[in-house]
C-alpha cells in the first residue's frame, strides 16, 4: 500500500510557521517522526516514510498555495497513487483553533489549495484534513490574518494538534479514513487504540 501526503503551504522564509503553511508543518512533524529528510524534487520538496508495510510519499508543494494542484497530480501520476490514497492537510478558517476533521471528500469551501487540487484532479473524492486555524480578525483582514504566525497562546493550543494529527496520519495509513474519522472527529477520543 501507498500513499500520498499532502501538506499544503507556500515556500519562502516569510511563511514560514504562518497560519496558511500548518500544512506544511504536519508534514514536517511527520517526516520529524520517522526521522525522514525532504529532498527538493519536482514541483515539491518530497520525503519517503515506510511503515507497517506501508509507503507514504510526503509532499510539500513547491508551486506556492494557489498552483498546489500540479504537485499534487504530478506525484499521484509518478508514484501510481489514487486519489482516494491521498490525503491534502490544509488550513481552514471555519474550524476553531485546533480542531482536526477528518473528511473522505469534499468541496473545496473557498481554499485556494483545494480549489487548484481539485479543478487538476477533476474530482473531490480525495481525502482532507482540515487543520482549524480560528477567524479572530477584522472584516478585510483575512489575508493578513492567515499569513501570520502564531501568537504564544495560539502555539499552546495548535502544538499539541500537530502531535495528534502525525498520530492521525499513521492511522489513515494502516487502518483506514473511515475508522480514522470514527476516533478523531469524535471530541473527548482516546488516542491510545491506534499507537
């Protein structure tokens, strides 16, 4: 079994640890976990995990936020992975701070990320991680908002998530989106079950 891990972001030190990149930061912590290095190849920055017998490509889109669609369909098409087999982390301003859904599918709910994923792929039948990054700013103020970083009581919050969703990552890799979503979309889930 293979997968395809992709965390969305954009490049460039002055995104860095930016609300937009937590997709970024997953999959960095994921890579962190297994003690894997990004190499930078086309399209992206690419590292490859093996575990329980299972392979995940990791991603990190090299194409900034709004072009992710080419990384994405490119490793899908190089590696042989279906849709289906690959999971798009992504920020998302309707969810609280924190808050981890899980979804088989979906639409696009205005991320520029998925918009491009899903308008190269021709589908919406690929599974996403939702990361909450809150909506505490003003009207028009969005973009701002989203391209900076973490306040010190908001890094208290979405630090432990991070571990949680590389938990989550193994789990969608070896036992399934549907028993995965069934732990981590339900509040108050013992983690334990799947370590």
């Amino acid at each position: 079994m293979k997968f395809l891990i992709a965390g969305l972001g954009n490049i460039g030190d002055e995104y860095a640890n930016t609300r937009h990149n937590i997709g970024f930061i997953i999959a960095d912590a994921f890579a962190y976990y297994f003690k894997a290095k990004f190499k930078p190849a086309r399209y992206a920055s690419v590292a490859e995990i093996s575990y329980k017998g299972r392979s995940f490509i990791v991603i990190k889109p090299s194409t900034y936020m709004n072009l992710s669609g080419k990384a994405v369909r490119y490793w899908l098409n190089k590696e042989k992975i279906l849709p289906g087999d690959c999971l798009v982390i992504t920020d998302d301003l309707a969810l609280p701070l924190g808050t981890l859904r899980l979804r088989k599918k979906g639409s696009d709910g205005g991320h520029n990320g998925l918009i491009s994923i899903i308008e190269l792929l021709g589908t919406t039948e690929f599974p996403r991680l939702r990361v909450g990054i809150g909506n505490e700013f003003a009207k028009g103020y969005q973009v701002d908002y989203v391209l900076s970083r973490w306040t010190k009581e908001e890094e208290k919050i979405i630090l432990p998530q991070i571990d949680k969703a590389v938990e989550l990552i193994k789990s969608f890799g070896t036992i399934g989106v549907e028993r995965t979503m069934n732990i981590y979309n339900t509040k108050g889930n013992d983690l334990e079950e799947i370590k």
